[in-house]
C-alpha cells in the first residue's frame, strides 16, 4: 500500500466516522439545552420554562408543549410548508396550491439565512425542542414530520399572512390554476388609573376562536426574557398576546386592507407572455412546483405552473375575464419573530412602541396597558401606501404605474389612542374610531383604504355601554364585566318581533293566539343569557332560526322563525319550557367539530351566548342559522368557540394575575389536564396566574429537565 493511498484510506475512515457521529453531535447539543432549562408545572399543568438563555428556554417550550399537543404543533407546520395534500389527500391540496403560489418555502428559507443571530438562536433551538422530544418519545407517530427544520416556524408566520387574501378563496385559486382539480372575534379593555380602585391600570386579554387552541405558558431566562401568554395552534416560538412584569398587550382581529389584486394587461401585439406596465412590456415569470397528494393506491405527484408579475402570482380571472395578480404586504418583508420577541422584551410604552415600528404584524389592533399607568389603542397592520384616485376595493388596472405600493405606512400614521381622559380603551372588533364614546382618532385624518373593511360590532356596543359607567374597578370586578351576560341585541331583536306580531295579529289574531304565553314569557326577559332560563333557550333558537329566514326572504322572519322556534322545542324536548342549560352545554370531547354534547360523560350548563348578539360572555356552537344552508341540528348543542381565553391583568407594585382557557393544557385525555379548567370557565370564573418563581414553587406539581420524565 502506498502512501498516497494510506493517506485516501485514512481520509475516507475519517469522513466515514464524522459523518456517522453528525446525529450524536446534534443530540448531543440538544441534551445540553434540555441540561440548561428547568420545566415546572403548576397545579394546572401550565408550563414556567425557565432556562440560563432565551436560547435555552425556546428549547424547552418547545418540548413542553410538544408533550402536550405534539400532534396541533406537527398539523399547523404541515398546513404552512404545503404538505397538507399528503396526509390528507385531496382535501388538502387548495391549501398546498395556495403555499407553493407565494413560494413561502423559498421565502421561508431565506428569511431565516438573514435573521439576526438571536433571532436565528431561537428558530434552531424550538426546531431542535421538538425534534429532541420525537427522539425521547419513539412511541410517538408523527403523521407526517419526522424532523423538524427551523424554517418551518418562519412559514407559519408567513401563512397567518393569508386571510388578507379575503374573497380569493382556495378553491378560486385552485380552479384557476388547475382546472382538473375541484375539490369568531375578540375583545381586549385596557382601563388607566382613573376608572381602577388601586389606581393601577388593568388589562383584559380575551381572544375568540375555537375552544380547543389556547395554550398557556410562562417563558423566562436568566437574560432577561420573563412573559406569560397565550399561543394558539400551531408551531409559533413565542405568546401571542400577555404580559411581563411591566407591561402587556392584547390583540383583536382587525380589517386594514393589506392586500391587492391587479387585472394583467397581456395586450402585446407579437408576444403574449409579455405584460403592460406603463410605457413598457415586462416579461411574466413562470415557475413550476408539484403538489404530493395521498391517494387509496400510495401518493401521486400533480404538477402546477405558475405565472408571476411585479404585483405577485397570478391565481384567479376576474369579472371580465383578465388574469388577476395578487400582492400581500409583508409576505416578503418577514420580521413578525423578531417584532413578537421585541415586544416581549419591551420593558416601557417607549420600548414597547420601538418593537412595534418594525412593522411586521400583518394585522390585529392591539391593546396595551403598563405599570406606568399608560394604557394604549392601536389600529395595527403593515398598511401599503396607496394612490387614493384608484379603487382599491376592486382589481385595480396593473398596467397603471401608480398601482405600484409607495412602501408601508408608519407606527405614527396608524389610527390609535393613548391615556385618553375618559380612562378606558376597548376594542372588540369595532373600528377604531368608535374605540371610546366620546373620544377617538378623526376619520379624516387618515386614508380611507386603511378602515374600510371594518364595521362595528354589537359586542363593541356594549363594551361602551359597560366601560363607561364602571368605576373603582378592581380584578373581581372586572371579572364579573367580562363575562357580562346582557344580550345587547334583545331589546332591538324583540321591537322586531313585536312589530310583525301586531301586523299579523290585525288579520290573523288566531296565530298570534297559539303563541301568546311563550311571547309573553319572552317579553317579560331581563335580557342577561342563563343556563336557568327558559327565556334563554327561546332567544337564541329564535334568533338562529331568524337569521336563515331574513336571508331568504321569507314574509315575516321573525315571526316564521320564532314558531319554528317554539315547534322544535316541543318537537325535541317535549315543551318549549326548557332551561337553556339543559339544550346547550360545555364539555371536551375527542373531535373539536362535534356538534352535540355526550349527555352519559361530564358536562357543564354554561350562561354564553353567540358574540353576534352582543353578550360579552361569548360562546358559540355549531348551530348558527345565519351561515349558508345551516341551521340546529339538535337541541343537544356543544360549545366550541368563543371566549377561547381570558386574562386579566393588573400592572401596580408587583403584576398581578387570573386567567382561563375553555378546556386544560393536554390534548391527551388520559391527562389530568385534559379538560380541569373546564367548570371554572363555564362558570364564568378565572384562576389565579402564577408569575414570580415564589408563587411557582407554592403551587409546583412537578419540576424536570426535558426528556428526564414521561408528562401527561
């Protein structure tokens, strides 16, 4: 053997014996992470992660979380990296079309090679979290993500970016793109010393959507890094919305136009894959992806062509039968990571507003409160600059040079109000110029693109209603005004009926007759939704029955509706004198979507009604009759969105505390956790929040490193 070839032998044995140990180096650096945070478990099963670095905890959150809900964290990556289609074949492949047409792999990917360090820190360390806790736990059967890369995170905060689409549904995209294929709101209060006994100010925090979503968790390091919040489904990094010890926000979903679609003029005379920009022809990009879909017989691969102009990809035809290019704002830009973890670092309004000038929300209002007394509205979301002579509620003609966006508005010209002097803001999905009753930001001060898909809402009625006359509020109190349950629409809904009752009455007094006792009943209400009510129950199946006969048409709607009402009653109970608690309760079952409540397993009366109306305890089933072709199914209806979690705070010497989520922190219903918070919150009752490490320890169920223990 020569040397040269000793030399090749040796180079080889070495290549070999580094490329084998790569995955013991990876799992060797994240058993010093797990060996560098500390998991404890309060008597809620809430995780307070804390680690020696940000780094560190990101780590550990991700493990935790992952023992609780691997399974929503794994569905959510999947959706955002459009993969859906192989899991769920043909139902998923809208989703994986819609993906691949904005390219959020290739934005994804390069977003995260230009992340600063820290930022890039965290990515790796909740990637390397949740691959740790596949490695701890092989029983575990991923559905389809057996690792997990960094850039997956990025691209779930680049799909939050799609309901700015609107009406551009997955299904027109997909049908334009290929034609063989055919397949609830939020409240948040922010109250200054002026309306607080104490004199401190007081957040409420209370996101709406599906029960099943909240997950709580404390995340501190010895760097600095100390919130406690609330994440939804999926894979992100950090809460969401909650509070350190010197300050907090909230957010509701708002309606700033931050998208635009743009009609294609290919009018060249010799070359159709030319468009018209201006005085100029620009040649369209095309690219092709393929979509990997389950099938009975294994997987198939679809290809997809795709077309793009400086406006973005083109996906749909409009009226007229023009190509549609569609922009997002933000998409590109990135950044909603590093602005999520500025503003949980933020230690003061100057602070919290610097996090919130990197503009990389794509929407939300946000409701802020400090431990300064200050307390603040903002009408968020990365708004394009626009020329106001165009109309940007339809496809606007692409060829136009002022079509083009003139970058982003800033944090100072966004609707917003700080420490006015009535002592309070609120926004409940209302426009912002009704934040307060008498003291607002002026409409005209600001472009009219940037509000005109919000309306108001019932809800944000009665907010006003109740904010303005509180006074001395302390947590309790507000407590009790957060799960309000005065119908605001009752008064207004009931003038209605009356009218159509009196009308009818006049001919027909016979009809009018057969009804009369459960009518009286109804008039006599005092308005506030009751599991002990009968009023209650006729109420609100009344009014989904209502909405359905408004929408079609139908002589007399309230009056049709509120017989249907009574007939149903009686049809499926046996009377109309039925409680409410007795048709509509709340209890966790294995499928999110089910609509009735098993009446052999534990369940709970619960006073909510549906947000529409105006009630502040909001709670919704699958029963609303004003959606499309939907009415009660039965009158055994489970509660399954609404007040998906509650949170107040109050920021004096020392924060303080009391939340709720519907359900518990373990998807696992083995878990002790699965469902513990589930009476308090039908009740209308918040727990305390354990924030210092002293209230911790007084309420420590269990304490680990990851992977040292099996958590259920």
């Amino acid at each position: 053997m020569n040397t040269k070839t000793k030399y090749l032998l040796l180079f080889l044995m070495i290549g070999s014996f580094f490329g084998c140990n790569e995955p013991e180096k990876n799992y060797t650096a994240a058993a010093k992470l797990a060996n560098s945070v500390t998991i404890s478990r309060d008597t809620y099963g809430i995780p307070h992660i804390k680690g020696e670095t940000d780094e560190s905890t990101i780590f550990g959150f991700a493990y935790a979380r992952a023992e609780d809900r691997f399974e929503k964290i794994e569905s959510r990556l999947i959706e955002s990296i459009g993969r859906l289609a192989e899991v769920k074949g043909e139902e998923g492949k809208s989703n994986d079309v819609r993906v691949k047409a904005f390219e959020v792999e290739r934005l994804s990917k390069e977003e995260y090679k230009t992340l600063n360090p820290k930022v890039k820190k965290l990515c790796d360390a909740y990637a390397m979290g949740l691959n740790y806790y596949l490695e701890n736990n092989p029983e575990v059967s991923p559905q389809l993500l057996t690792h997990i890369e960094p850039w997956y995170i990025l691209a779930e905060y680049k799909r939050n970016s799609f309901p700015a689409l609107g009406p551009l549904n997955d299904e027109m995209i997909v049908e334009y793109l290929m034609d063989d294929i055919k397949s609830i709101g939020s409240n948040a209060f922010a109250l200054s010393g002026k309306k607080t006994k104490s004199n401190n100010a007081i957040l409420v925090i209370n996101p709406h959507y599906s029960y099943d979503g909240p997950y709580e968790v404390q995340l501190s390091s010895a760097e600095g890094l100390n919130f406690y919040g609330m994440v939804g489904k999926g894979g992100g990094i950090l809460p969401v919305m909650g509070h350190n010890e010197h300050l907090g926000w909230s957010w509701t979903v708002n309606g700033p136009d931050v998208s635009d679609t743009y009609e294609v003029q290919f009018d060249h005379p010799d070359d159709s894959s030319l468009y018209r920009f201006g005085e100029e022809y620009l040649p369209v990009e095309t690219y092709q992806d393929s979509i990997k879909i389950k099938t009975d017989s294994g997987f198939i691969q679809q290809k997809v062509s795709y077309r793009k102009t400086i406006h973005g990809p083109i996906l749909a035809k409009s009226k007229t039968g023009k190509p549609i290019s569609v922009k997002i704002a933000g998409l590109e830009k990135g950044g909603m990571l590093n602005q999520l973890y500025q503003m949980a670092l933020s230690k003061d309004l100057a602070s919290f507003k610097d996090a919130l000038r990197l503009n990389s929300l794509i929407i939300h209002n946000i409701t802020y409160a400090d431990d300064q007394g200050n307390i603040l509205y903002l009408y968020n979301g990365i708004i394009p600059k626009r020329d106001t002579t165009l109309n940007w509620q339809t496809p606007v003609d692409g060829s136009l040079k002022k079509s083009e966006w003139q970058g982003y508005h800033t944090l100072e010209e966004l609707p917003q109000l700080l420490n006015p002097d009535c002592g309070y803001v609120q926004n409940c999905n209302n426009r912002p110029f009704n934040t307060t009753t008498n003291e607002n930001p002026n409409p005209e001060d600001y472009p009219d693109y940037m509000t005109y898909n919000q309306g108001n809402t019932n809800r944000g009625r009665r907010a006003l209603v109740m904010l303005d006359t509180l006074q001395e509020v302390t947590m309790r109190s507000m407590e009790t005004a957060k799960f309000d349950t005065y119908v605001h629409n009752a008064n207004e809904n009931l003038q209605d009926l009356m009218k159509e009752v009196i009308e009818v009455n006049r001919t027909d007094p016979d009809r009018i007759a057969q009804i009369e006792e459960p009518l009286k009943l109804l008039q006599s209400w005092d308005k506030y939704s009751s599991s002990e009510s009968v009023e209650t129950s006729l109420y609100y199946i009344w009014t989904f029955k209502s909405y359905h006969q408004r929408r079609i048409g139908t002589e007399y709607p309230n009056l049709v509706a509120f017989e249907q009402a009574i007939d149903k009653l009686e049809n499926e109970k046996g009377s109309w004198k039925v409680k409410w608690g007795d048709i509509y309760r709340h209890q966790r079952v294995l499928n999110p979507e089910q609509y009735n409540f098993e009446k052999l397993e534990t369940s709970y009366p619960i006073d909510g009604g549906i947000s529409i109306t105006g009630i502040m305890f909001a709670s919704s089933g699958k029963f609303e009759g004003y959606l499309p072709d939907i009415g009660l199914k039965g009158l055994d209806i489970r509660a399954q969105g609404g007040d998906a979690y509650v949170a107040i705070v109050e920021f004096g010497e020392q924060v303080k505390a009391r939340s709720i989520i519907p359900y518990g922190e373990s998807d696992h219903p083995e878990s002790d956790h699965y469902d513990d918070q589930a009476e308090l919150y039908a009740q209308g009752k918040l727990k305390d929040v354990y924030f210092t490490e002293d209230e911790v320890e007084e309420n420590l169920k269990v304490k680990y490193h990851p992977g040292s223990i099996k958590w259920k």
